[in-house]
C-alpha cells in the first residue's frame, strides 16, 4: 500500500477527528465532489467510505483503473451489484457499529435502503463534515484557483479582441469556452453567460441569437475549471459608446463592490459584507434592483458557503475564497454585475482578479 500524500493525509486526519467525536466506526461519502477532495479521485460512479485505520473507494469496472492511479493508497472495491450490497458486506466484516452518511445528498428512499443493508449498524446524519473542512482553502486550493482566474482573464482579453458589430450572445460563449480550454482549462466552470441589451437585466441569462450592434451593454460571466477548481468573474462591455442610463448603474455598481470589498476579512459576519454592497445602491436609488446576494463561496463547487447575504451568521474565516458580485437590474433595459473573485485573509481581502473595472476600460471601440 502506498503512502498517503501529504495533503490529503492531513484531510483525512481532520476528517477522522469528526468522526472520533461522533464515535463512527465508518464515513460514507457519496458526494463526488467531496469524494474528490478526500482521495483525490474524480470518477463519476462510485462511493469513499473513510474509517479510522482504512480508505475504501467502491466503483465499478469502468472507474477501477482511474481509481488506482489517483488513489493508489486507497482500497479500491470494484462493485459487481449495487454499492448497498458492497457496504452490507464491509459492515459485516469489519463489524461497524455506527456509519455515518451524507444525509443532505440522498433521497428519504436511498437513506431507507441503505439503513437496510447494514443492519445491525446504526445509520445516523454524519453533519457537514466534508463541508466543513473545505471552507477555508490550503495552499494547494488557493493555487489552483488563481490558475483558474488567470486563464478565465486571459481567454476573456481574447474573446473581447473578437467581439464584432453582428456577433450572436451565443457566439461569444462559445469562443469564450473555446478560449479558456485552449489555455489549459478542463472546461467552463459553469454554463457561461453573456447577455446582450435588455437581455442583462436577467441575472442567470442564457446565451441566445441577440446580437451585437454599436451601443450594445455585454453583461460577460464566466469561469474555468483548472486542476478542479474554479472562477468566476462578471464584466459589463459597452460597444462604441455607453448609454448614458448604464453610466449611472455601473458607478453606483463598481462602488457598492469596492466598499463590499473593503468589509471582507477573517472574523467579520457575511451580512456586513452584503450590508456594505445593499446599504451604498438603496442610497443610490437602486436598493429594489438589486435581487440577490452580495457573493458566494467558491472552490471546487462554484457555488459553496459561505453565503454573503443577510441570512448568514457564522464569521469568515482565513482561507475562504469568495465571490463579490452586487448587481442592478432594470427590466426592460438591461442590468449591470460587477464581480471578482476574493481570499478572505486574517487583516482584509485578497482579490486575485485584475481585470480591469474602470468605465472607460469597459467600451469596445473596434
């Protein structure tokens, strides 16, 4: 058996140290992402099941050699029937006597099956335990997302340098991804965005056949997937001029971020990072236009906690990586995101964008 790299030992260590607390004799990890971040492996089918001595990852054949290579260390099962009847017969074996699962990632019908088969366990909520540990990022993770906002930023100076007057909203997606996987990413980070004209008054805008002409507001948000990880940027362009209404909505936009900004360190609440975005566009007259939260975790998934809205209480902390993206949307015209990517640190924020943000910088003058 090989050794356990250096990283993921510590992980699985503090993993372990839930489970001692919690008197579990096994951890079923059924969420892939955090199966990946537990063993490093990152097929599609499978279950990690973490005890105090032993690592299994049960998968089946099309997934046994990928899980040799990234988890060699690891006892790899490959299922012939269902993972439930894999557990019965571990359980049986080993002679757990408390498992713990992921109670927020299966169904009320899985958890009842999965309680069958390995009676006379006990099956109980092991808590966000893999949640937990992944909020505030190692070296390794921070590394990999400012990979991943380096190639998001330069595969978006390429997609500008493109942009023509008759362009579709769905062809600058598409050069965009292209862009980004040209540069090393493993894909978009999630389903890109970009909204021409009153198309961007709509926060979660499909890209579709509007098309670009002297005037048009291009509200871009995108992110790339580098070694797993990722980003998440928003830039609103203008094309030959900027109406004179979005002058207005982008200042205000751009200020509430630079003060949200300036709120984030280790130890302060989420909601006055959100109060600092709100407070500043309900002075400005755009409280009403602003829909949803000031930012999000970000990591493996792109939406992660924390939550910077007003419903969230426990501090930040060191280590997390955040979004910080108010917006204003005015329907019928358009909407305006600003939004970068932030390492929370002990004294302040990080922001690891450099994109810039200045109006002028905004304009498409070809």
């Amino acid at each position: 058996m090989r050794r356990v790299p250096g990283l993921i030992a510590a992980r699985l260590a503090a993993c372990r140290e839930h489970m001692a607390r919690s008197r579990l004799s096994a951890y079923l990890v059924t969420r892939h992402v955090d199966q990946l971040y537990l063993t490093g492996f990152s097929g599609e089918d499978g279950a990690v099941v973490v005890t105090p001595e032993t690592v299994f990852i049960i998968t089946d054949g099309r997934f046994a050699e990928q899980a040799t290579r990234e988890a060699p260390w690891a006892r790899r099962i490959v299922r012939k029937k269902g993972i439930n009847d894999e557990l019965a017969r571990l359980r049986k074996r080993l002679r757990w006597r408390r498992i713990g699962f992921q109670a927020d990632h299966v169904t009320v019908a899985q958890a009842s099956l999965l309680r069958k088969a390995v009676r006379p366990a006990g099956l109980v909520r092991a808590g966000p335990i893999v949640n937990d540990l992944r909020l505030a990022k190692d070296d390794e993770e921070i590394a990999a997302i400012r990979r991943a906002v380096r190639v998001a930023e330069e595969a978006f100076v390429a997609t500008r340098r493109a942009i023509r007057i008759g362009m579709t909203e769905r062809q600058i997606a598409a050069r965009l991804e292209y862009e980004m996987i040209k540069r090393g990413a493993a894909g978009s980070a999630f389903p890109t965005i970009v909204a021409e004209g009153r198309n961007s008054s709509l926060p979660h805008a499909r890209p579709g056949d509007r098309r670009v002409h002297e005037g048009s507001i291009l509200l871009i948000d995108w992110g790339a997937v580098v070694g797993h990880y990722r980003s998440d940027l928003t830039r609103v362009l203008f094309v030959r001029r900027i109406p004179p209404r979005f002058r207005r909505m982008y200042s205000a936009v751009c200020e509430a971020q630079r003060r949200a900004i300036l709120a984030v360190r280790a130890g302060v609440g989420p909601r006055a990072v959100d109060r600092a975005a709100r407070s500043y566009l309900q002075s400005a007259g755009f409280g009403k236009a602003f829909v949803h939260a000031t930012g999000h975790g970000l990591g493996l998934d792109v939406h992660e906690v924390p939550s910077l809205s007003r419903r969230t209480r426990a501090p930040l902390r060191a280590g997390m990586v955040v979004t910080v993206e108010p917006g204003v949307y005015v329907p019928g015209l358009g909407g305006v995101r600003i939004e970068d990517d932030v390492l929370v640190t002990q004294d302040g924020a990080e922001v690891l964008t450099t994109l810039s943000k200045d109006l002028d910088d905004m304009v498409i003058r070809g």
